[in-house]
C-alpha cells in the first residue's frame, strides 16, 4: 500500500501467477482471469485496509508478474 503523487491510497497485490503463451497473447484476457480470480480477496484487502487507515482506498490494482504491469 502507498499513497501516490496526488495523495490517493493505492492497495497494490502481487501475483505469480503463470500462464501459457497462448494466454499471454491476449494480455486482457489475462488481466479478466486475474481480476475475476482475486476480487473476494482484494475486496478483504481493501476493507481492512480502510478499517486500520480510518480512510477509503482510492484505488486497487493487481500487478502481474506474467505480465510485468500492474492493471
């Protein structure tokens, strides 16, 4: 977790996950099976998160090691 240059709270989870190099061709695809995979655990993530900061995250995002981008 930081907080960026215009002062928003950014909750940034690390993944490994590996996919082949046919999934890897189509990069959205991999960011929907990433997203669809994670979401109950980022929604935990980021409510307590807002519960230990007493604030909101602004912003959730997954980076993907297979990828080598956050999304």
């Amino acid at each position: 977790m930081f907080t960026d240059a215009d002062g928003k709270t950014v909750l940034l989870d690390y993944k490994t996950d590996h996919f082949g190099r046919e999934q890897l061709r189509t990069p959205g695809a991999v960011e929907e099976i990433l997203s669809e995979r994670y979401a109950g655990q980022l929604a935990y993530y980021r409510y307590a998160a807002e519960q230990l900061l007493c604030r909101p995250v602004d912003e959730v995002r997954i980076y993907s090691f297979a990828l080598g981008y956050d999304f």
